[in-house]
C-alpha cells in the first residue's frame, strides 16, 4: 500500500522540553474500491474460470485491498452471453471472456481472438502488442466505453468431436455442430448446421441428440466437460482457431477513475495471467491428451484433404466479405493481413524448420 509521509518544520526554538516533543502524522485514509466481474465460463472451470479468479485474486493483493474484486461465473449473476451487456449497461465493472463471442455485434471483435488460418498464439500476442493490434482494439472498444486486455491463450485448439470417424466431406454433410467465431460461418458453408453455445451447456446437447458434434477448447478443457463421454473421434487441429485469446475487459470510465498505481495493477495482473494461462494449456493439454486416449480410448484424428482444402477455401472467402463490408473489420483485417505475412516468412525459417527436425527422432538425453 502507498503510504505518504508529511514532514512538519518548527521555525525557531520553543524550549528544551517543546523541541524534543512530537506528534504522529496523521493518518490520511485511502479509498477502496469493490468491483464485480462476470465470467462467460463456470466457476472455477480450468484455465479459463481459474485464471478469472487468480486475476482477482492478484488484484487485491496488490493493492493491499484497495481494489477488491467479486468474482461471478456464467449463470451466477447473468448468463456467460450476457456478460458483455452486464458491463456496458452497468450491472458489473468487468467480464472475462473472448471478443469472439460479441460478434453479433460486429464481426471486428472475432479478430482478438483468432481469424481461420490466421495467427498462432505467439504471433497473436505480438500482433496485439507491437503490430498495431491494440490501438485498433482500443479504439474499437472505445465505441463501447471498454477497455480491453488480453488475459491468457488456449493454444491451437482441437476441431471437433465426431460420433463416427470421417472419409471425407461428404460425412458432415447437415451435422449439428457447435462452435463459435468466424468459424461457424466457414463450417456453415461446408455443410454444417452451425449452433453456438456456452461450454458448460455442450456436454448436454451432446448427450441429448440436440448436437452430432462439437468443439470446445482442446483436451484440458474438452476432458473437464466431458465431451469423451458421448463421442470418441477427436480431430484436430483446428485450422480454424490456430489460438484463442481470452480478454480481461473494464468498464473504461471506471478503469480511467482509479488512481495511476492500481491503473497499473490492474494492467500487470492481466500480463501474468496472458502468461500463465497460455503455459498452463500447453502443459495440461498434453496430460490431458494422454488420458483421453489410455484412459478413455478416445480415437485421434486428422481431418480427411478434402475437409481441410474446404475450409482453407471457405475461410478466405469468409474473412474477405466481412473486411469488405465494414471499414473498421477491415483495417483491422489489414493489420492482421500485413502482420501475417511477416510472421509465415520467419516462422518458416524459425519454429516451423526446428519442428520438422523434431520429427526425424533425434535423441535427446534424459
């Protein structure tokens, strides 16, 4: 806690006994803060509830209780899909989720997220920070009196769980499928009937018939619903949501109010959890794989080349119209576009060459 000290100065001597005397400096009170969060995931759900709850948890701490905040999950004070309208209309001062989510009201918000075949998480995080990506998220936000913060990447996310194992195109073909982004929109155009859902209502219409299929997250989270339990070929990746980002989003007005220091605070616990969340899902999505495949004989698939060459098709006929049809999507699609160019031609010559030499089986000690 900032603690201000005040210095008093005598102007001459008053006596032996008067000089040596003093007071304490008064105490000056600091005002707290309390504020409520709204979540787009169930409580405590791995990774993503847990990871709302530590950025709270931070926060006060930090601040020496100055800025406490209340931490709800999906359903707990307004369903996960109104968290957005939960904070822009004042009934809490933040919310946890994806821009993705919000789409219905532009389809700019989707890019903070992910974009099909865009960016990996890496990339992600350095178009944001250093390519533009957060002034253009800025300004977006502006228009919704929020402010925006990234909080955390699920990676490269799996593509789906399927009842039956899949030859070709022609096996998705009218499935009831669920997903979210701009990705419902390319699985529209390949054949698929597109729902989406809140995570906690998937394993539900799954078991009940109301969904064929679904993707979620990747194993981590996939295990923690379930979703193993009703279908057992497990496809990946997605080319679809090569990451995810998850945003920590304020009130702006309210954010702008606060004191310079906690103004800092609360941008500091974000960064932690962008970090500690985006290396938590690399290393549980591994464990996690483990077990759906030994424990629960799930069936690990890649997509047929007529799926895959389908959405790479779909993908850039979706992200073209929508940065056609609205000028802030597409000066934010430019920024990607121009990002993305960079970003193929150093990861072909970085991460992508050293990966294929990890697949010629090189020892390593252990």
């Amino acid at each position: 806690m900032k603690r201000r000290s005040f210095i008093s100065a005598t102007t001459g001597a008053i006596g032996g006994a008067a000089a040596a005397s003093s007071f304490p400096a008064p105490a000056i009170a600091q005002e707290s803060r309390e504020w409520t969060m709204v979540t787009t995931w169930p409580a405590g759900f791995p990774g993503l509830g847990t990871g709302a709850a530590r950025f709270a948890q931070r926060v006060t701490e930090m601040s020496g209780g100055r800025l406490t905040i209340n931490v709800y999950g999906a359903g707990e004070l307004v369903p996960a899909f109104e968290a957005f309208d939960a904070v822009t209309g004042g009934t809490a001062d933040l919310f946890h989720g994806t821009p993705y989510y919000w789409q219905g009201r532009s389809p700019a918000f989707n890019f903070f997220t992910s974009a099909p075949y865009a960016l990996t998480v890496g990339e992600h995080d350095a178009w944001i920070r250093w390519g533009g990506g957060q002034e253009l998220w800025d300004e977006f936000y502006d228009g919704y009196g929020l402010k925006g913060f990234m909080s955390g990447n699920t990676s490269i996310q799996m593509g789906g769980w399927f009842p039956n194992e899949l030859s070709s195109l022609d096996d998705i073909q009218g499935l009831s499928f669920r997903t979210a982004g701009l990705g419902g929109e390319v699985w529209r155009r390949v054949g698929m009937n597109v729902q989406t859902l809140p995570g906690g209502e998937i394993y539900q219409a799954l078991d009940a018939g109301t969904l064929d299929a679904a993707e979620w997250v990747g194993p981590w989270n996939d295990l923690a619903l379930g979703l193993h339990r009703v279908n057992k070929f497990y496809y990946g990746p997605s080319m679809i949501e090569p990451s995810a980002a998850t945003e920590i989003t304020v009130d702006k007005a309210k954010f702008e109010e606060l004191p310079s220091d906690l103004q800092m605070i609360v941008r500091a616990a974000a960064d932690a959890e962008n970090n500690i969340v985006t290396a938590e899902f690399n290393q549980q999505n591994i464990r996690a794989l483990d077990v759906l495949i030994n424990e629960h004989d799930v069936q690990l698939r890649e997509w047929p080349d007529d799926i895959t060459r389908a959405l790479a098709e779909a993908s850039a006929e979706v992200v073209g119209e929508v940065a056609e049809n609205d000028e802030m999507t597409g000066r934010i699609v430019d920024s990607l576009a121009s990002f993305r160019e960079s970003a193929v031609r150093w990861a072909a010559i970085g991460e992508q060459s050293f990966a294929a030499t990890r697949l010629l089986d090189i020892p390593f000690p252990r």
